[in-house]
C-alpha cells in the first residue's frame, strides 16, 4: 500500500535490533485518516474471505482492527494479555512469547465471542516472529472456528512469521512488506516488482 509505505518513509525510524518504530502514526499515536484508508484496503483484500469476525490482540492490533470491522462491518473482538490466567473456565487461553520484550503474556478472550461456524479474519499492526499471530491460531483452534485470513498492516518478511503462516496454508495479506532495514533505509519488497 502505497500511502502507507511512504508514511513509514518519512516518520519511521529503524531502531537497533531491527525494529521500526511507527508511534507517531501506528502504535501510539494514532492517524485515523491513514487507518481509516488501511481498514477499507484490507476489507478490498479479504472481500471474498466471507469473514464474520475480527480478532485482533490489544493494544496495537485494536486501531487497524476496528477499522477493517467498520470497512466490512463485522464485529471486533481484541483478545487481552495478562501475565497469568487463574480462572479460565470462560475463556479460551494461549501463551504468547515476544521475542522482543523476552517476555511471556497469555492472551485470552471470552468463549461467548467465538461461536463455532465463524469465519475469522485476524489482524495485527506488525509481523515479525509470529508468536501473537500463532497464540491467535490456537485460540481460534479451540473455539473450532475457520481461519478466513491473516492482515497485517506491517510485515518484516525477514522474520520467521511470514513461514509459519504460509505453512499453515492461511491467506496473509500485509499492506507493508519490509525486506530488510540498511542502516536507517527501509526497503520494501515493493522495490523487487518491475
Ligand atoms: P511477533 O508477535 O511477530 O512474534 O512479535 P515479537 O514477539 O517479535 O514482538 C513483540 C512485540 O513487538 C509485539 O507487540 C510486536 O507487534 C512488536 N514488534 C515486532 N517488531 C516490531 C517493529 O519492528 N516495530 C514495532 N514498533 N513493534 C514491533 P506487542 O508488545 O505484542 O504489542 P502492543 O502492546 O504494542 O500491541
Ligand atoms: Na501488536
Ligand atoms: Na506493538
């Protein structure tokens, strides 16, 4: 996504570890003008993905999230982190690992909010690892429900994530694919395409 890219280009900063700081767009501060465009962009891209749901991880995920929910007017459900889950008989749970902040959440959302025979479309504002989207896999494995897709809003394809969705043979679609960070350039698999 075009607009999206050159926003990262001239607000981003590349950070040691490979991180791309977005906050004063994305994950703190928020552009809703930009999220409102990103949310119509992925409700084009999962058109025909018949998605009922969406299901997103706080806080970051939310914004994007919501945006697509109101683009294809389907309800958003955020699952939440806590550092242990104690009573858990309403709740479907997983343990999410940040490779990041080395260290450990459990996620959860009440079982009221994924009925069997959804078709749910997850979403979050960064791909990297893959561990938030793959504690949303096992989520989405105990309530039994379909797996229409996987939207991203920014992707480092460096990382291990992209595979890992790709073997589990689920629909990715991300609005921003970083190839590799060269000092304090970004580069986006943009670029590559004659
Ligand atoms: P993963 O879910 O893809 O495995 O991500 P990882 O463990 O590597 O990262 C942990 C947190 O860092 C996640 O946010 C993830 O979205 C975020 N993150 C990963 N790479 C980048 C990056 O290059 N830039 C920024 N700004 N964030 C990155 P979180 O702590 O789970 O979420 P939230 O509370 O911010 O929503
Ligand atoms: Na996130
Ligand atoms: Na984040």
């Amino acid at each position: 996504m075009r607009e999206l890219e050159e926003r990262i280009l001239k607000d981003g900063r590349v950070l040691p570890g490979e991180v791309l700081k977005v906050d004063g767009f994305l994950n703190h501060q928020v552009d809703p003008d930009l999220m409102f465009a990103m949310g119509t962009e992925f409700a084009h891209r999962f058109q025909d993905a018949g998605v009922t749901k969406i299901l997103t991880v706080e806080s970051s995920g939310i914004a994007p999230a919501v945006m697509a929910g109101l683009a294809m007017h389907v309800p958003v459900v955020f699952a939440r982190k806590h550092k242990s889950v104690t009573l858990i008989d309403d709740l479907y749970t997983a343990e999410v690992y940040s490779y990041t902040k080395k260290t450990s959440n459990h996620i959860s959302i009440a079982k009221k909010f994924l009925q069997p025979g959804e078709k749910v479309l997850l979403i979050d504002d960064f791909l990297a690892n893959g561990q938030a989207v793959q504690g949303m896999f096992e989520i989405c494995d105990q309530a039994q429900v379909t797996i229409a897709g996987v939207g991203i809003v920014i992707e480092k394809v460096f990382q291990t994530g992209h595979q890992m969705i790709v073997d589990r043979g689920v629909l990715l679609e991300s609005l921003a694919q970083i190839t590799s960070f060269d000092g304090d350039r970004v580069h986006f698999a943009s670029e590559d395409v004659d």
